[in-house]
C-alpha cells in the first residue's frame, strides 16, 4: 500500500512526512508534464529540495529552473506552482515552517491603498520598535591597511553545474 495521497486530475501525489509543532515535512512526486497548481503559502515558508529530476518554478511571476540536487524556498503569501520537466517522475522534499504570527497576509491588491503598508496599518499605526538597534550585529571596522573595497569574507559565486568557488577579490 503507498503512502502517497493522489490528487485526483492533478499528475501529482504527496506524502506527509514528519510533524512538530510549526515544522512539517513530506515528499512530493510529480509525473512528466504535469504541475503541482498554483497555490499561496498563507501559513508559512516552504522550503523545497528536488531529489530527482527537472522542475520549473513559478513564485508569483517569475519562473526559474530547479534541477536534482537543487533547492528553492516559498516565502510566506506568495503563490507559487511547481511544473516536472523531465521525462520521467521528479520527487522533491519539502519543510514547511509556520509563521508564529498567525495573522493574515495581505494580498498585493490589498496593499495598493497608498496610506497602507504591508501590515495593512496607517503608516502613523506603524511604529519602529527602538529595540531593533540591538538586535543588528555592529558592523566591523576597516583596518588601516585594508582598502575602502575589499570585503571581509571572500564571494563565492556559484558555477553553471552548481560548484562554488571564490571569487577573486582585489
């Protein structure tokens, strides 16, 4: 017997996996040419990892390519659909955090009012906490013998089969 939920007319199944408090998990199997609908992450993020096979990706309007081995993240309120590309059934793993905060998020034709900001306040309602300013880590200070240019830490870019390496800094 699978453990798998089909979902009917759909060309994909599902798997809940692991569940604790906020943090769930599960595993997703998509058949060639058929898509996981468009779907709003209300409750949380959902990050996703293909384990086999070619998806594409489309988070609100932009649509990108995830291949095995790869991983893409769904911020909390956006809507998003995952295609298979490939030829045969692509699986992805995915972990679901729910937002603490369980109030809802406004759509973008919601937040169009000019007075209104995301939270859907006045932007008088809208206060800074003064506590913020702790919360940033202090920003290091150049040495002497570093130029105004160069970073701390070295960038690292990610090469067109997925390898890192560090880019030269000058």
């Amino acid at each position: 017997m699978s453990r798998f939920k089909v979902i009917p007319e759909s060309g994909y199944k599902h798997h809940s996996g692991l569940a604790c408090g906020e943090i769930s998990s599960g595993v997703m199997k998509i058949q060639p040419d058929c898509e996981k609908p468009n779907r709003r992450t209300n409750a949380g993020t959902v990050i996703f990892y293909v384990t086999k096979g070619r998806v594409e990706v489309t988070i609100n309007d932009c649509t990108f390519a995830v291949t095995t081995g790869g991983q893409f993240m769904v911020p909390r309120g956006n809507q998003y659909s995952i295609k298979n590309a490939s030829r045969d059934d692509c699986t992805i793993f995915y972990a679901r955090v729910k937002a603490h905060d369980v109030t809802p998020v406004p759509r973008a034709d919601e937040c169009k009012d000019e007075r209104k900001g995301n939270t859907g306040r006045s932007k008088k309602e809208q206060t800074k906490p003064e506590s913020k300013k702790l919360l940033q880590p202090p920003s290091p200070e150049p040495s002497p013998e570093s130029s105004s240019l160069s970073s701390p830490e070295p960038m690292v870019v990610v090469t067109k089969k997925g390898r890192s390496k560090k880019a030269a800094t000058s």
